[in-house]
C-alpha cells in the first residue's frame, strides 16, 4: 500500500508540476533633489533609464518637502533574487548633478 501511494504522487507530480514561484517586492522611492531649480522632470526621465532584468518602474508623483523642493516618489516591482535596494540606490545616486539623495519609503513582498 505505501509503494502504491508513492507511486500515485509521483505520477500526479508529473502530470501537475509544480509552479515556479518567484518572489517580488513593491518599492516605493524617494529621490530628493539638490534645490529648488533641479529639473525634476529631467530626474524622473533618468531614473526610468534604469534597466535591469527583474526591475519594473511603476507610477510616479512629486511631493512638496519644504521651501519650494519637491521629491520624485517613484515605485517599482522587483525581483528579489535579481535587484535589491543597493543596487537601486547605487544606480540613482550615480545621477549626481541631479539627486541630493534617495531613501525607500515602503517596501512590501509581493
């Protein structure tokens, strides 16, 4: 009887393989400006240049932080295994005429 059953789930397994699952990650980013005058538009262009297997750029806004600077909030799904948040990070910040800084204001699995 045990023989039977294992040769019954080893038939199912392959006729019902098991899907591949892969883990991916919603990231909200905050890329704050040098001042007032950065071209914010010109920011979001550059970051969306951002290409890599695993990473997908999602909607975008500006958010008022103070004094007349807003920051780019932009989101993005990834895939955990291909892009993480250094390699993010590494990438923006390269664009250093334009961004002061970035930070990752959300982070949620998928």
């Amino acid at each position: 009887m045990i023989l039977f059953l294992g040769f019954r789930s080893f038939l199912l397994s392959l006729f019902n393989p098991e899907k591949v699952i892969i883990a991916k990650s919603n990231i909200i980013l905050d890329v704050k400006p040098w001042d007032d005058e950065t071209d914010m538009k010109e920011l979001e262009k550059l970051v969306r240049t951002i290409e890599c297997d695993g990473l997908i750029w999602g909607a975008s806004k500006l958010v008022a932080l103070a004094y007349g600077i807003k920051k780019l909030q932009i989101s993005c799904v990834v895939e955990d295994d291909k892009v993480g948040t250094d390699f993010l990070e590494e990438k923006i910040t390269e664009f250093e005429d334009f961004v002061q800084s970035m930070d990752v204001a959300a982070f949620n699995k998928v």
